[in-house]
C-alpha cells in the first residue's frame, strides 16, 4: 500500500477533498473536480436508500410492491393501469411485473382482469387495501425525507433539486440512456 494509505486505514473514511487532492497528487493532470460532485450523490444515495429500506421493513411493505402501487396511484383514477404500461414506468421487465403484480393480488393490494376488447392485455388496478397501503408508506417517505433534507432552506433546496435535474439530463443525454431506476431497489 502507498505510503500515505495508512493515515487513511487508521480512521474514518476520508473525506471528499482528501480524496480528491490524494487522487490529484498520485495522477497530476487528470481531472479531479468531479469528485466533490458524483462522491457525495453516490453517499447519499446509499444513506437515503438504506433509510429507506429501514422504512419499508418497519411497514412490512418491499420497495418492489410499493413501486407497483405507487406507479397505479400516480396514474390517477381510476388506478388502472396495463402490465405494459406498468413495465414502461416502472423500468422493469415484463416478466417482473408480472411477478410483482402476482405478489400484490395474492396480498389483496390490486386487482387483475384481462383488458376490455384488447387480446392479450391485463389491466391491474389498485384495491382498497392497495390504496391505503400507498398512502401510508409513500407519505411516511415523504415526510422523512422532508426531514432528512430539512438541513436546507427551501431557497437550498429548490436550487439544488435544479442543479441536481440540469445533472441528471446531461448525463443522460451524454450516456444516451434516460432511463430512471427505483433507488432503493435491489
């Protein structure tokens, strides 16, 4: 290991700016600056991922199910939605649909039937149990991760979720991929 290595071993992880003048010490003229931006994204997202999944084992809901629900709630009335369009926004296969949606109905949550004068096509829709569940779980979310950003003004964090889109959409445009994963999903 490096000489300098074992000042890192001997305590806490090192912080985003040692880090960052390690790397610009050991690779002079690679470009470092991004660190102080994508380190702390990937941070965060572990903290608000886990935090998360804290939340959802203590409501005795998986984030797979609740993606499932949250997507038919935000849908609108009448909380219906096809397999296919369920995929789409979701970002997962047909087949994992399937299975989520296999889970829900087996729990009561949503409802299956073949689609109206459409062969092929199942429509799922949330039950009443579905829709309390959401409610409960996303607004139990929502509101810690209020808190969790509450650190910020609102000016902060309005600036930030700005800064934060303006990032995700170049990156996306750059990687060609404008795909959005579930954090907190496995």
């Amino acid at each position: 290991m490096p000489p300098n290595g074992a000042a890192e071993r001997g305590r806490g992880a090192a912080t985003v700016e040692e880090i960052s003048a390690a790397w610009a010490r050991e690779l002079p003229g690679v470009p470092v600056a991004p660190i102080g931006i994508v380190t702390p994204v990937w941070q965060l997202a572990k903290l608000f991922g886990d935090d998360r999944r804290r939340i959802l084992a203590r409501a005795e809901v998986d984030a797979a199910t609740l993606d499932l629900l949250s997507v038919l709630r935000r849908g609108g009335l009448p909380y219906t939605l096809s397999t296919r369009e369920l995929a789409r926004r979701s970002l997962v296969t047909a087949g994992a649909v399937s299975q989520r949606v296999a889970r829900a109905e087996r729990e009561g949550l949503v409802t299956r039937r073949s689609g109206a004068g459409r062969p092929r096509t199942v429509d799922v829709t949330l039950t009443e149990a579905g829709h309390r569940v959401v409610e409960a779980t996303v607004g139990h979310v929502l509101h810690r991760e209020a808190e969790l950003v509450g650190g910020l003004t609102t000016a902060q964090q309005e600036q930030l979720a700005q800064l934060l889109g303006a990032l995700l959409r170049t990156v996306q445009r750059d990687l060609g991929d404008d795909r959005i994963s579930q954090v907190g999903l496995d």
